[in-house]
C-alpha cells in the first residue's frame, strides 16, 4: 500500500521549483503557502487565499476554466489511484 501524498508532493516540478524560488522575495508568504500544502491531501481543501497564492506564487497564468483555477489543475499531478 502506498503512502498517500500531500499536495506539496504533488505539485508538479517546475511549479515547486518556482514557489521555492519565491522563498527569497516573500518568505513569510510563500513558508505558510508550503507549510499549510504540506498538511493538505485534498485539492477541494484549498481555500481562495491558497489558490491565489498558488498561481501567484508558481508564476503559473490562471485558466480559462474556473474549474481548472480553482483546483490548480495546472499546478498539481494527478492523484495516485
């Protein structure tokens, strides 16, 4: 049996990459974005303030699909199954 990752460890590459790279202009923001992805396992747990700080903060462009932007299809790999 797997062990189930948070959404930390499923952002996909270059969007962590980019929200750790963030860590030197905005510590404090970007520390409490990873530290709350690190105890989240649901993309539908994610509130506003995380979703927009998830595209700000990834440099990702929000999408078209308001489904999409609000449970950053873009940003995370799919789940396991």
């Amino acid at each position: 049996m797997s062990k189930e990752k948070n959404l930390f460890e499923l952002l996909k590459p270059e969007a962590k990459r980019n929200l750790v790279r963030n860590i030197i202009k905005y510590p404090e923001s970007v520390n409490s974005l990873i530290s709350r992805l690190k105890h989240l396992y649901l993309k539908s747990q994610l509130t506003v303030d995380d979703v927009s700080g998830l595209h700000l903060f990834t440099g990702t462009d929000w999408p078209d699909n308001p489904i999409d932007a609000i449970y950053c299809n873009d940003i995370f790999e799919a789940y396991d199954r």
